[in-house]
C-alpha cells in the first residue's frame, strides 16, 4: 500500500492502492491490485485473461464484494474497494456488461468496454 500525497494538500491521499491474492485455477494466487485516483478506478490481474487485458471474474468478483478467494488476509479491505468503484469510469461499464447482461445481448463491446475502464 502506497499513497501519493499532492504537495500543497492537507494531506488528503490523491492516488490509492491496494493488492489482494485471490486462488483462481493456477497454484500460485492471482495479484489483483487497484488503484483509484479521482474518478479513475484501475484494475489490474495477473491471471492470463488480466495479462491480456481482457476482464475477468477475480476483478468483477471482488468489485461485487466477494472475499471468498481472497488468500493475502486483507478481506477487510474489499469494503474500501466497492466505495472507489461507486462514480468511477469502471462503475458505468460494469452497469452496462451486467445490462448487455440481462437483456441477452452481444457482451463483446460491453466487455471490451469494462476492460478498457480497468486497464487505465
Ligand atoms: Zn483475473
């Protein structure tokens, strides 16, 4: 966990960040790791479909609030987590795969789209 203070700040954190290990279906543990600056919430994944920089379920998983997978002990953290996802760029993404979702339609652009909002 690291903070980038803003000079000139009152010390409010300007870029947050946090990492979790969550079991997926290697041996080691996936790293997850967000980070959230402003309206800017970063995704990222260490599993092959997050390497590719496709999405994947550790991350919607955890944005969900789900701490079942998670192994590095800090499950107390996803709470922080699921606040930075509220009005960011990976909410409204996220609102549209679940809507493409619901409706049946084509989830490739919704996906696309979701990955593209996690990745930067
Ligand atoms: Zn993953």
């Amino acid at each position: 966990m690291f903070y980038t203070v803003c000079p000139g700040q009152t010390g409010q954190p300007l870029v947050e960040q946090t990492t979790f290990k969550v079991k997926g279906s290697a041996a080691e543990p996936y790293e997850l790791t967000f980070i959230k600056d402003g309206s800017s919430l970063t995704a990222l994944c260490t599993c092959p479909a997050g390497e590719f920089g496709n999405v994947c379920k550790h991350r919607t998983s955890i944005l969900d609030g789900v701490t079942a997978a998670i192994t590095s002990r800090n499950e107390d953290e996803v709470t922080k987590v699921v606040g930075w996802l509220k009005d960011s760029d990976v909410e409204a993404a996220l609102h549209e795969l679940r809507a493409a979702e619901e409706a049946g339609e084509d989830l490739v652009a919704a996906r696309r789209k979701l990955a593209r909002a996690m990745n930067s």
